[in-house]
C-alpha cells in the first residue's frame, strides 16, 4: 500500500508539471498568433473608405446664388463630381490632389440642385449624393435685361451700330454684371463698354465694324450678384448681323451728299442743310448713325406753339433720323430750287424726293453719316453719336477700367 500511494504522489507531481508547462505555452496566444491548428485567431482593422463631405449641406434652402459647391474627400482621391439642375450641370475645378472640387460661376436662382460624388481610396470606393435649392428672389432682388438694341430678327445693321443694353433696374455691382457680358464679333476688333448710366451700358468698336459678318453677344447673368441682395435672373443670347459698309458723307458748304457701299460710290445727291440763322437750325457736324425711319414724319418746331416766331409744323416723306435734336434725311419738294446751291432747312438734310426714298429704302440702322461744315458740333449723347467720343475716353467709362 505505501508503495502504491508513493507512486500516485509520483504520476501526480508529473500531471501537474505538464499542466503547468501547457499553460505557459497558451499565455502566448494573442490575435494573429497561431493557436493549437496553426491558424489565424483574428486579422488587422479594416482601412475605411474615403469620408465624402458636401456643402451645402443636404436638405439645404435658399441657398444664395453666390454660394460656392465644395465637395471634399478624407481618406481618399475625388473621382466624379457632378452638379445639376434643370438639365444643366455646374462647372468646377479639382485642387491638386484632387481632395477637394469648388464650383466656378453663380448658381441658378430658384433651382433644385442635386450632387452626385465618387471618391476612391486603399479602403476602396465611396459614393455620396446631396441636394439643395437656391434663393428665390423677390421683385426688388430681381435683375433682368429690359431692353437690348439691335435685337429685331433678320435685321442688318449697318457698321457704326453700338450693343446698346438697358437692365430692369439700377446695376449696383457693374464690375461683375460687366464681366458677365461678353461680345464676340467673327472678325475680331477691339471694343469697350461704357455705363452711361446705372441701368444702360453701351458697347461700341475702337473702329467701325469690318462689314459682313455676325457679331454674339452673350450675357451670362443668371445668378450674378449685381448689387446688395439683387441677383440676376436668366441668360441672355443675340447675334447682330453687320452688312455692308454704308457710309455717306454730306458737305453743308458744296451741298453735296455722296454714298458709298463697301468703298464705292452708288449714290450722288445734291442737298440742302441747316440755315445757320440760330443754333437749333445748325446742321450738327461729325459722325452720325441712322437710327430710324417714317414716311411720313410729322416734324414741329422744338419749344415754340403755333403763333410763336418760327413756328412751324411740316409733314415730310422718306424721313431717316440722325439725331435726337430733330435732324433727319428727308425728301424735300420745297426746297429742290435750293438743294446744290444754299443752306435752307431748319437743320435737316433735305434731298429730292426720288433721291430721299432711294436713301430710305437701302438704309439700315447703324449705317454711317458724316457731316462736315458747319461750326455746331454733334454731342457724344445726342442720339447715337457715340463715334464723336474718342475711343481712348469711351473705355474710360466701363467698370473694368480700373481692375
């Protein structure tokens, strides 16, 4: 018996060392170690996929139009960002690393935008939308074109024609709402605007058009901010048809007319101008465009009734208007004894009346008259004298002068 119990005590002593020893060799077990079949108990956390961040943010309203998009990308590079709203998309640009997109140009007032983003990284591709609608302005945060000349279809103007463009309101900002119009002739001259006012801006050649050719212009103002709270509405698009170079020259001292087409002379007319009595029958000297016409014209003295001295009141046929101080080519059956030999009108260009209808008939808005000889000189801004400005003073006037 007592050798038996030495021999239990024995084979237990030697049970409890292998114990032991199993222990500390399972106290090295951890993730990633091998375990009792050799393999892996657990592997590295995972890399994350890029974080797609995009402003405005989702859900977002009256977003003002100057809002710039900006989609951003953590963890990863941007792959396709898009941004659209009724049809169009949103332009924009990638930084170098492509981590971050910012929209170029204004949002589209009241629009529902929407955002669609890829981006891609070691944890793999993400994919993110959004949406977002812009400020609806109200009436007087409004701006729009009321008026652009020439802009009648199938016209063809003459080549001294000015873009003359008239805004709904006063412009506010008139360095942004500038850069937004863009002329675009098919031969190319330089050119300038000039604000003559808060809602006008005119824009005009450093030289006459060169003739036949089409000439866009484009105002991209849907969105632009043109003042405190006022945002422009929608895009605006023309294309100004310049015809043949019609230029007729008048001289008050010869009383002759003479008109050339593209350098040639088609037309000679003998005429009688201003009287010259008083300033308001002087016939304006320099460049004048021809802005209109009627058949007939019903022409009364300026600032005189009927019994004044000087009064009178005339209806004349074939009338095409030069100025805004009442000068007009016109036929003349009165006054055909005098036409080629003396100055006899109240400072109009009279001509024979089949000459005068010939003149009306091939004349075209824009088209070219100067008139030499007389001592009253015609204003900048007395009808579309604006060739009587000299160009290096006209771009003087446009609000990107100085920047």
């Amino acid at each position: 018996m007592r050798h038996r119990l030495r021999a239990l005590v024995a084979v237990s002593a030697t049970a409890t060392a292998l114990l032991l020893t199993a222990s500390c060799s399972g106290g090295a077990t951890g993730p990633g170690s091998a375990g009792p079949g050799g393999g892996s108990q657990s592997s590295a956390p995972a890399t994350p996929a890029p974080q797609i961040k995009i402003s405005p943010a989702k859900g977002a309203t009256a977003v003002r139009p100057d809002k710039k998009v900006v989609v951003t990308a953590a963890g990863g590079e941007l792959g396709e960002v898009t941004v659209q709203a009724g049809g169009k998309s949103l332009e924009g640009e990638f930084d170098s690393g492509r981590t971050k997109w910012v929209s170029k140009g204004p949002l589209r007032p009241s629009e529902a935008y929407t955002v669609s983003v890829t981006a891609t990284g070691q944890g793999g591709q993400a994919t993110a939308t959004s949406s977002f609608t812009t400020l609806e302005p109200t009436a007087s945060q409004q701006l729009r074109i009321a008026d652009i000349t020439p802009n009648i279809k199938g016209e063809t103007v003459g080549i001294g024609m000015p873009i003359m463009v008239r805004f709904s309101r006063p412009v506010g900002d008139k360095k942004t709402v500038e850069r937004a119009m863009q002329v675009t002739p098919e031969k190319p001259v330089a050119g300038a605007w000039r604000w003559i006012d808060d809602s006008l801006a005119i824009y005009r050649p450093a030289k006459f058009w060169p003739a036949h050719q089409k000439v866009r212009f484009t105002a991209s103002l849907a969105g632009v901010r043109a003042g405190k709270d006022v945002y422009g509405m929608r895009d605006y698009a023309t294309t100004m048809k310049v015809g043949a170079a019609w230029i007729s020259s008048v001289d008050t001292r010869t009383h002759q007319m003479v008109v050339r087409r593209d350098g040639k002379v088609v037309q000679k007319m003998a005429i009688s101008a201003g009287k010259a009595t008083t300033r308001e029958y002087t016939t304006t000297n320099g460049v004048h465009l021809t802005m209109e016409r009627g058949n007939p014209v019903t022409m009364i003295s300026p600032g005189k009734k009927k019994g004044d001295p000087g009064y009178y009141k005339e209806i004349v046929n074939h009338a095409v208007r030069i100025s805004n101080s009442g000068e007009y080519v016109h036929g003349a059956p009165w006054s055909v004894g005098s036409q080629g030999r003396a100055n006899v009108s109240h400072g109009c260009v009279n001509a024979r009346p089949d000459q005068a209808k010939w003149f009306y008939d091939n004349f075209h808005r824009g088209d070219v008259v100067k008139i030499v000889g007389t001592n009253r000189a015609l204003e900048w801004n007395n009808g579309w004298g604006f060739w009587q400005m000299p160009f290096k003073q006209w771009k003087k006037g446009s609000a990107l002068t100085a920047a």
